[in-house]
C-alpha cells in the first residue's frame, strides 16, 4: 500500500487572476498527468493540493482535513491579494 503522501504548492502575487487545483495521483478518469499540464498551465498565481491516494470521486475523503485548510489558505490569498 502507498503511503498517502500530500504535495502543496502555491505562487501568487497582488492583481493576478486566482487558480486553485486539487490533483487525485490515483485518478484513472482525469489522469494526474493531465492535472500537472493544467497546474503548469497556470501563469499566474496558483494553488494546488495534490493527494497521492484519492482517485476521481473520493479525494474529499482521502484529504481530510487538508482539503478544507487549502480552502481556506486560498481564500484568505484571494481577500489578501484583491
């Protein structure tokens, strides 16, 4: 079994359009590769939280409460930074 390992980056700066993503490594529907592409993607300021076990409908779950703080980190870049 792996071991549920958790990876979040963040970048940002004042006036730039906001992207938080929440990346399932286990996802088979939405492969994690594709989800890396769209975090590269991201010019401007980002967030993402990635989960090593959660696949396309249990990342919620998986993550904990790791999902409802990166919420909230997000929320309060977002006020911050508007």
């Amino acid at each position: 079994m792996k071991s549920q390992v958790a990876k979040q980056q963040a970048t940002y700066e004042s006036g730039d359009t906001k992207a938080l993503l929440f990346l399932e490594q286990a996802n088979q529907i939405i492969t994690f590769k594709h989800g890396q592409a769209l975090f590269e993607a991201v010019l401007e300021s980002k967030m993402s939280l990635w989960i090593a076990q959660a696949g396309h409908d249990d990342f919620t779950w998986i993550a904990g409460e790791r999902h409802q703080q990166t919420l909230l980190s997000f929320q309060q870049l977002v006020e911050k930074y508007n």
